[in-house]
C-alpha cells in the first residue's frame, strides 16, 4: 500500500538521514528500485515527472502498476508515490489518480501567486492524508523543458512557504538537475542554514542529487535535508551497461535479442546505484 512521505521525511529528518526519491521512467525501474529498497530495507520515494507521466499512458496507469508490484513482489518497506515538479493542473490530476505524495512547484511564479497556489493544494492534501512539497527559488539545469541556473532562494520566502503547512520544502540552493558543470560553484550551505533556522523542524529537499560529492550531501543531511532526489545517474548507469551489452554483441547470440535480456544488465546498473546512493544517505535499515 502506498503511503504519504510524511512519516519517513519527519523521521529521518530527526535522525539525521535522508529518503532518496528515485525518478521512474518504466516498469523496470520501478521494479527494481523497489526490489532494491525491500532488500535493504529502506523507505522509498518513487518520483514521477510530468513527462513521465504521459510517456507511461498517465496517471491511472502508473498507480496501479506500482500498486500492483507492490503487492507481487511483497513489499513491505513504506513506499511513497509522489508527483515531481508539478504544475497546479497536474497536482489535481495525481490526486484524482491515488498518488501518496505531490510536489507543486510555484517557484517560477512571484511569491504571493506561489503561496496562493500552494495554499488551495495544502487543505485537499491535508484532508486525503497526501504529503505535500512546496518550492521556493528555482533549481537549475533542465526539468521537463524548464530551464534554471541554480538560484539561491530567499529565506523568508522559505518560511512563508512553510507557514502554509505543507509537509517538506525544496529550496534553491546552488543545486541542478542533470550534470554538474565544471565550473559549479558547489553548494550554498549558508543560505540551507539559514532557511534551516526559519523553517524550524520542516524535512527540507535536495533536487539534482547526481553528482553532488558525499561529503556535501552528508553536510546538507546535517542541515536539515531529509529527502534527496536522484535521477540522471540512474539513466547514466542504466545507459552504460545497455550500450556495453550490444557494443559486445551479446543481442546477436542466441535468444540475446529478447528485449528482456537487453534491459538486465541495465536493471542491475540502476539496482547499483540505487544501493550505492541509500548508503550514502544513511536509510539503509530505517524502514
């Protein structure tokens, strides 16, 4: 059974570790992020884009295929489905879907449209039981066509924000999706101190976890950070062992070309870094 993020999100934030919240992007990934996350016995966050939304035939489809493996593959780990960068029209729809979990991102509109925004999701959420993560300054790279350079958000926008009683919050802090440049300037960890002291006890989020070095996103677990998103490293790894596979022809012996067997070892890359990532975030054990 689906559950909302808010048990897991306030839990780890009180014991110094963060949930990863994992993109899928097909039936394999999602299967093997949970089979991963029951093996290690971690809480999961399962995010979905917009864009992934539609390529998965929508909403309802995603729902009852992870309910459905969920409960075929006996997994017992809390297990959130949560909508990634929403829009206000896509937020409705995840929740007229069954999604457990919304993100709607108002932070490339002017503050008092964001928080009126996220103040008309904050009441349904409440009543359906649903987490909710607002977001305040835009993170960079590229999102589903939205393109920002890894703002800085303002910290009293932050506690605006989180005033509305949404359940965790995504603040700008330097971070971006997708890969790093060279030239990034790493982490603003004065600005998540300081949103830290204005939002008191609320889970904060870390978006573009890909790339970010260990040692910052223990930093930023320290500072409140309890859920860290992942996504293009799943893609990279599962890209790499897919190629490896035909550049070694390994498609053209026997029953090689089997779409099944041409997507394993992609499935074992993203079952690596999936584990690779929950150590470094410290929720191994913590279902």
């Amino acid at each position: 059974m689906l559950v909302s993020a808010k048990e897991m999100l306030n839990k780890a934030r009180a014991g110094h570790y963060a949930v990863g919240q994992f993109n899928i992007n097909n039936l394999e990934w999602t299967k093997c992020i949970l089979q991963t996350a029951q093996e290690l016995q971690a809480p999961v966050i399962l995010g979905v884009s917009e864009g992934a939304g539609k390529y998965m035939c929508g909403y309802t489809t995603i729902v009852g295929m992870v309910e459905g493996m969920i409960k075929e593959l006996g997994i017992t780990v809390p297990v959130a489905l949560h909508l990634d960068h929403g829009t206000f029209e896509g937020a409705k729809a995840c929740i007229n879907a069954g999604f457990s979990s919304i993100m709607f991102d108002g932070s490339h509109y002017p503050i008092e449209e964001n928080i009126k925004l996220t103040t008309a999701l904050v009441n349904t959420c409440d009543v359906l039981g649903i987490s909710l993560e607002a977001e305040v300054g835009a993170i960079g790279g590229e999102e589903d066509g939205v393109v920002g350079a890894g703002e800085c958000a303002d910290p009293k926008e932050c506690k605006m924000i989180a005033d509305l009683g949404v359940t965790m919050l995504a603040a700008g802090i330097g971070n971006i999706h997708g890969k790093y440049p060279e030239n990034w300037a790493g982490l603003s960890f004065d600005t998540l101190e300081a949103i830290n002291k204005e939002v008191g006890e609320m889970p904060l989020v870390l978006h573009g976890g890909t790339g970010i070095p260990e040692d910052m996103i223990k930093k930023a677990i320290s500072l409140g950070v309890a859920k860290i998103n992942v996504n293009t490293e799943c893609q990279l790894a599962f890209q790499a062992a897919v190629r490896q596979y035909i550049e070694e022809g390994k498609d053209l012996v026997g029953k090689g070309f089997d779409p099944r067997k041409i997507l394993a070892p992609g499935c074992e890359a993203i079952k690596a870094t999936v584990k690779e990532k929950m150590e470094i975030f410290g929720c191994i054990g913590k279902a």
